[in-house]
C-alpha cells in the first residue's frame, strides 16, 4: 500500500501547480486529485520498500540453498560414477 502522506503530498503538489485565476477551486482539486491518485496508484499493485526487502531477502536465502544443494547433488553424482566405474 502507498503511504497516504505520499498521495497528499502528489495532490498538494498538483493543485498548487493550478494558475492562481483558479485557486477558488483548488481545495476541491486537492480531493479530486487524492483520489485519482489513489485509485490510480492502487491498481499498480505497490509493495512498499520493506516488504520488497524482506522478500529480496527470501530470494537471497532462496538462491544460496539451491547452490548449495546443486553443489550437494553435484558431489552425490560424481560419488555414484564412481561407485558405478569400479565394477
């Protein structure tokens, strides 16, 4: 979910950048453009910074048991074609 400080802070910006001969409107800009921005923002389906840490951490984990595993299986293959060649 974005942070909804970020969302005012996008509306804020937009509605002062409205030329002053429409400054009567800008506080029902200010709205209109929180909740554009909120709906607009809310379909890209954001994850905020520390969950996308969390899961780049998962990932990592992830990533160095498969190697490790691969290194594992590696060794447990070149034993069996060992075995296997003696006979």
């Amino acid at each position: 979910m974005v942070d909804p400080k970020i969302i005012d802070d996008l509306a804020r910006r937009l509605a002062d950048s409205v030329p002053d001969s429409l400054r009567a409107l800008q506080l029902d800009l200010d709205q209109n453009f929180k909740a554009a921005l909120q709906v607009g923002l809310g379909k890209l389906d954001l994850v905020t910074r520390e969950e996308f840490d969390v899961q780049q951490g998962v990932l990592r984990r992830t990533r160095e048991r498969l190697e490790a595993l691969e290194t594992r299986l590696a060794a447990l293959e070149g034993a069996g074609e060992a075995d296997d060649g003696g006979g």
